[in-house]
C-alpha cells in the first residue's frame, strides 16, 4: 500500500473561510460511501478511505504539529508526545470529519443541506465545513452545552436550535427537522465520511513518529478512536490503541465489552464526552476480531473520573503550555491512570492527542481555581 505524502505548510491553503476554494469531490472509487446505505448493518470503512480523505483534506488543513514537552514527559514518567489538534481551524480534530463529509455530498444533498446534533465540536465542524461547501446547515443542540461553543457554531453562519437537555433529545430532533425540511442528517457517529477524515490524524501521527507504541484517545462517539485503528492495522501493527472515557458516561466502553451497542444516561461535566449511547460503526472496529470491519481493535480502555480529566487539564497547562478542553485532556488523564496502575510493566513512547481546545468558563474557572 501506498501511503500519501503528507501536505507541507508550504503547499497547504490557508484556513480562512471567505478565500477558501470548493470541496474538490473523494473518487468513489477510493471512498467509502457517505451514506452508510451499503445494504448490511453497518457501514463500511476502510483504510483506503483514510487515503481518500487524506486527499481531500490536503486543499484546506495543514499537519497539526506534534511536540516533546520534556517537563510533562518527566512528569507522567514515560516519554510522551503531545498532538495538538486543538490547532486546528474550530479549534478541534473534528473539522477533518466535517470536510471529508463535504467533499463526498451529491449535488442534491448541498442544495437540500445539512442537519446534525452535538454538544459542541461536532457541530463546529458541520457548520464550517457546510460553509465552505457553500451549503447550509442546521445545528440541533442540548441546552447543556457550553455556550461557548453554541457562539461558535451560530459565527460560522449554521442556524442553531436548542433542543433537550441532553444529546438524545437533541437528536430525535434533528432528525424530525431533516425529514421534516428534506435535509441530509448527518449521524454524529456513524457516518464512513467523518471516521475516515478523523482517521487522518493518526496517519499523520504515526508517519512521523513510528517509534510510538501506543495511543491514549479520548472517545465519545468512538470515531476517532476507530480512525486511528484502521490506520494501525495497516501502517503500525506494532502500536496499542488506548481508549479513554469518563466513568460517568461509559456507554462506549459498555458497548465495547459487550455485543451490542448499549444507550445509558451520561453523567459528566466534560461535554465532549458526555455521549449517551454507543455508535454501530465506530464499534464494528473498536472491537476488533469481534467487529465487523475491525482487526486488532482497542488494546485497553480506562476510566477515568471527572476530577482526574480537570487535573490532566491542569497539567497539560502548566507543563506543555496548552489549554485543552476536558475532553482533550481526557487522554492524559488516561495515560497517567495507567502509569499510576502499572508504572514500568507500559515502556516505551505515548502518544496523547489534544483533541480540541474549546474551553468553556466553567472550565476555565475550575483551571484557575488549581
């Protein structure tokens, strides 16, 4: 298998929305379907699809950086390398989901626009990624959401309804608006599209680093985490996949132990994280051997309390100079779970991903408060 090169900051557009050319189209050929409509339960993913997005993505977003931060490797006790997708244009890795979709609508979907649900970062990137397209997009989120967040997707011309108090309402909703409006419903989870182009940070990832031996990632949905298995399996079956979710909202790692995806009430003040169910597709791989689509799948998943994730923040602050929302410092939180729990029997390099850096005031008042 071929991988790409990865796009240089020279050759890179820039990020700005107004100058920021068409989605040029995936080859279906390369892509897997947008849809999920591929006649069995679970849509298909694949690692050529990463290459398709990959492709497409080269036009709008450059390489987050990826840095050694000497006082928070000492720290943790184990040499760890930070991937800064808080530097991503909407300040979160999900904005490759939301241009990968994009890239792969039909004509008729971006007349008819784009209806989605999310807490925040996912909504960003529907919203942004709608606008370069030159489509529309309506936004359905909980009025649990941070407001910050709300702001942000309203600034980047989606319209925005609040609906429910948690994501489940929210997206009964959205989906009564899409049919209601003949909208494309985008599934938060469960679309090829977004998995595919979230999986581009670990191609990136693990070119330029091959020494690492293991990923810590934060999950809600779980596509992030299925990304970068995919990209595993192919590129560096030597790497274990660690995924990272708070105890208050598990229902991943329920449906990841289990059979069959489990739907349960999220409890956690960390947004990004607070999803209430389990996601088909992401766990087709998440599983591994015991998937549909998977291979190796997730090596472990930790727990972690609320408490630990503003502590890992508070960390990633002062030893590596970032803010990183909760769910972004979900996996250093993570990481020094097992650190704490097995200390020397996990060798070798870490990588933990800054998933987003959209800092709501609470916060930055629980950050402040440390």
């Amino acid at each position: 298998m071929t991988i790409l090169p990865r796009p240089t900051r020279e050759t890179a557009a820039p990020h700005d929305l107004v100058s920021a050319p068409h989605m040029q189209p995936i080859e279906p050929t390369r892509a897997a379907p947008a849809t999920g409509d591929t006649g069995s339960a679970t849509p298909v993913v694949s690692f050529d699809g990463v290459l398709a997005a990959a492709e497409a993505l080269a036009a709008h977003l450059v390489p987050t950086p990826t840095w050694r931060y000497a006082a928070l490797s000492d720290a943790v006790g184990r040499d760890v390398v930070v991937k800064h997708e808080n530097m991503n244009p909407t300040g979160s890795f999900k904005v490759r989901g939301g241009l990968t979709l994009a890239a792969s609508l039909g004509a008729d979907e971006r007349r008819a626009g784009l209806v989605t649900c999310s807490t925040g970062n996912h909504a960003q990137s529907i919203a942004y990624a709608a606008r370069v397209a030159g489509t529309g997009a309506l936004i359905v989120i909980p009025h649990s959401a941070p407001s910050v967040k709300v702001d942000a997707v309203r600034a980047l011309g989606a319209e925005v309804v609040l609906e429910g108090e948690r994501l489940p309402e929210a997206a009964a909703h959205a989906r009564t608006l899409a049919a209601e409006r003949g909208m494309r419903f985008v599934d938060p989870g469960n679309e090829p599209a977004m998995i595919h182009g979230h999986a581009t940070v670990y191609l990136e990832l693990l070119q330029a680093h091959p020494e690492i031996a293991e990923v810590v990632i934060p999950i809600g949905s779980g596509s992030g985490a299925a990304g970068a298995c995919l990209v595993r399996d192919v590129i560096a079956p030597h790497v274990r996949i660690i995924g990272v979710q708070a105890v208050g909202a598990s229902a991943a790692y329920e449906s990841w132990v289990g059979e069959a995806e489990v739907s349960q009430a999220a409890n956690t003040r960390v947004s990004g994280l607070a999803t209430g169910c389990g996601f088909a597709t992401p766990q087709s791989v998440l599983r591994g051997s015991r998937g549909t689509a998977g291979d190796v799948g997730l090596a472990a998943f930790e727990l972690v309390p609320d408490d630990a994730i503003d502590d890992a923040a508070h960390l990633l602050a002062t030893h590596a100079h970032l803010l990183a929302e909760g769910a972004a410092a979900a996996s250093l939180a993570g990481l020094r779970a097992r650190q704490k729990r097995d200390g020397e029997a996990q060798g070798g390099s870490v990588a933990v991903v800054v998933t987003g850096g959209n800092v709501s005031t609470d916060e930055w008042k629980r950050l402040a408060s440390r």
